[in-house]
C-alpha cells in the first residue's frame, strides 16, 4: 500500500507511521527526517536547507523532490510505503505523480490526520526523541514509565531545533497557507481518507486502520 500522510506539524504523522512500518513492512520515508539528516551531515544540500527549517518555512521544492526522488529509487518500496511530511504545497503534489510513474508504484490513498490546533501546540512544545532509541516521546503525555525507560537506557531527551514556539507558530502558518490546499486538491483525485487524529495513539490507529481497510 502506497500511502501520503498529511496533516499539521504535531498532528501524529510521525508515531502513526512507524506503527504502520511496524506491522506491516511499509517503508516510511520523512523528507524531514532525510532534511534533518543532509542538515547534521553538514553537506551543501544540508546547509542550504538549514535556514528555512530553522524559520520554520519550506525548504525549495528542487532540494525535497530531489531528495525524495533518490529515496524512492533505492528500490526497497515493494511492500508500499508512507510518504510523510511530502507533498507539503500543490506543485509538490504535482511533481511527484511522474515519480511515481517511473518507477511503477502510484499512490493509493491519502490519509488525513485531523487534530485541533490547541492540541497541536502542546504535542509540538512537548515532543522529544529518546537519543538512545529513536523512540518519539512527549514531556506532557507520555506515560512516565517510558520516560523513565529512556533515560535508563542512558538516553536524552532530545527536542528537535524546529519545535520552539516562535518556528511552530510560523510552521502552522505555512501548513494552513500552503498545504493545507492539498486536502480540496486530494479530494477531487478520490484519494482522501479523513482520521480523527486526538486522542490516544492506539485510538488513532486504529481508526487509520480502518480507514485503510486494513
Ligand atoms: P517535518 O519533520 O515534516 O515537520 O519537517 C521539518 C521541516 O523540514 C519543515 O518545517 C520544512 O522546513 C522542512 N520540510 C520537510 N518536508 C518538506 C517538504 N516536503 N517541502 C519543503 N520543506 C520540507
């Protein structure tokens, strides 16, 4: 199953999609995460980058349609995959249908997750990543037992340099202004699955999942 994720910044792409890697051997590919990672490797693209995602804004589409383009030819997508955090604005959505022309895997669905902006700013100014494990955690709604085990695993709890107040504010800006659109444009092609995305992660999944038809 080839599936795009969109939602808000903080709205569950992240945690939902490892859960469906998990149970059914999806590739999830993050243009954040791979962002995120040209950005530590220090190199020309990641420089480049850098400055839009400190402020909050989107990185060139040349850049992230690159840079996914690369991803999705390593050949690994045979049992699907999620695209998270891509297509974020029209012209995105529209470069990548030729992608995944060439290599033979259009997309199948594309699932919403609604959540409300309110909850939104507190999932965002609470996330951290347990450096040890990768695992997503957040300071005001994670159980402390998984807290507690992160850092009995000598891992940190690491908040991303993006999830400060000033640059979530600006990021929810540009989600409203520019891929928000995405949800009408989606809905003409027939392919918009709509989650309620509050609540509990179980909860959530298991609307996704039937939302699916999985
Ligand atoms: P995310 O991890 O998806 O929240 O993305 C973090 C940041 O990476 C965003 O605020 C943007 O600056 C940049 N980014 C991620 N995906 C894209 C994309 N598809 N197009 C442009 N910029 C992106």
């Amino acid at each position: 199953m080839r599936i795009v994720f969109l939602g808000a910044p903080g709205s569950g792409k992240g945690t939902q999609a490892q859960r469906l890697v998990a149970d059914y051997g999806l590739v999830q590919i993050s243009t954040g995460d791979l962002l995120r990672a040209a950005v530590a490797s220090g190199s020309e693209l990641g420089l480049r980058a850098k400055a839009a995602m400190d402020a909050g804004e989107l990185v060139s589409d040349e850049i992230v349609l690159g840079m996914l383009r690369d991803r999705l030819l390593q050949g690994d997508t045979g049992n699907g995959f999620i695209l998270d955090g891509f297509p974020r604005n029209i012209s995105q959505a529209r470069a990548l249908d030729p992608v995944l022309r060439e290599i033979g895997q259009p997309l199948d669905t594309v699932c919403l997750l609604n959540v409300d902006f309110d909850v939104l700013m507190k999932r965002l100014t609470g996330r951290r990543t347990c450096s040890k494990t990768g695992k997503l955690l957040n300071i005001y709604f994670s159980p402390q037992h998984e807290i507690d085990a992160c850092v009995a695993a000598g891992g940190e709890l690491v908040q991303r340099a993006d999830d400060n107040e000033e640059t979530i504010a600006n990021r929810l800006k540009v989600y409203r202004e520019q891929t928000e659109p995405l949800i009408a444009f989606y809905q003409e092609a027939g392919l918009l699955k709509v989650v309620d995305g509050e609540g509990d992660v179980d909860d959530v999944y298991a609307g996704m999942k039937v939302a699916l038809g999985l």
